[in-house]
C-alpha cells in the first residue's frame, strides 16, 4: 500500500490503541488527589513519552484532561525524557521558574533523572509499573518526613491519596 499509507497506519495505530483501552486505568484515587492539588492552587502538567496518536484516546477516557493545565508528549517535540530539551519546552513555554515546581515520576532513568538535570524539585514514586531493574523508595525521603531542604524525595506505592496529602505539607 503506498497511496495513503502514512493516513492508513495513523488510522491502524489509533483502532489499536482504542480496542486496547480498557486495560488503561489510573492510580486509586489519582483523580481525586489532582483534584485536591489543583483546589491548592498548585498548577499541573503531564510531561510523557508517550506517542500522541495513542495518548490522547487515554487522556479523555481517563478524564485527565480536566486536571491539567496542559499536556506536553514527547512525539511533538522530538525529543524525549531525560532529555533536557523537553523539560525545558515545559518551562520556557509557561514560564515556569524550575525553583518552583515539582516534578512527580514512576522512573528515575527518565523522569528523575532528567528533572533533576532541569534543575526541578523530584518526586520518585516507586510503583509497580516502574521499571524493574530501578531500587524501592527511600523512606527516609517520604514528603513530610524527610530533611529540611530537601528537594528529592521519594514514595513507595501508588496511594495517591496519601500522596496528595503529603505534596501539600511540601
């Protein structure tokens, strides 16, 4: 197939993604904890890796998008977490100040290690969908009871109702 083969797999590419979408599901009260974040004041962004012509079928399907201030997916900046560039398309384009602002993620090769490179506070949330070969989270460094100063910390699990809670006594 060459006429319209870059229309056809597009089309391919999304009715996968949609006969597979079931099997998407958010963290246990993930959308309450946004919610409560957002009533904070806090300002949200998700920053993923993630293909956009699978990702904005799962977005609406989850309900995120009500959540977030915007969604920024690697496949439209060609370049990709850990990789600065990305980071700094968040930043720059809203005007964030990376003094301020947190960043939450399940993988501390990618998401970590690269807000970290950005110069944003961390949050690794060791869960069950982090890589394997990655170590459990420090206890030491849970939100709430970790070292004055500390702009890395750590989670173990996915209650994100715990985690709401502890981001605002950050």
């Amino acid at each position: 197939i060459t006429e319209n083969a870059a229309a056809l797999g597009i089309q391919a590419a999304q009715l996968f993604r949609i006969s597979s979408i079931d099997y998407v599901k958010l963290y246990p009260h993930a959308l309450e904890a946004l919610a409560m974040l957002r009533k904070k004041g806090y300002r949200l962004w998700l920053l993923s890796n993630a293909q956009r012509i699978f990702t904005a079928y799962e977005l609406r399907h989850l309900g995120l998008g009500e959540q977030l201030d915007g969604i920024f997916i690697s496949s439209d900046y060609r370049c990709r977490k850990p990789d600065i560039r990305f980071f700094r398309a968040l930043l720059e384009g809203q005007g964030l100040d990376p003094e301020t602002c947190l960043m939450i993620g399940n993988d501390l090769e990618t998401d970590i290690a690269g807000a970290k490179n950005a110069g944003l506070a961390t949050l690794y949330m060791h869960t069950g969908l982090t890589p394997p070969s990655q170590r459990k989270a420090d206890p030491a460094r849970m939100p709430g009871s970790a070292s004055d100063g500390c702009r890395h910390f750590e989670f173990e699990g996915d209650d994100w109702q715990t985690l709401g809670s502890l981001i605002c006594q950050i």
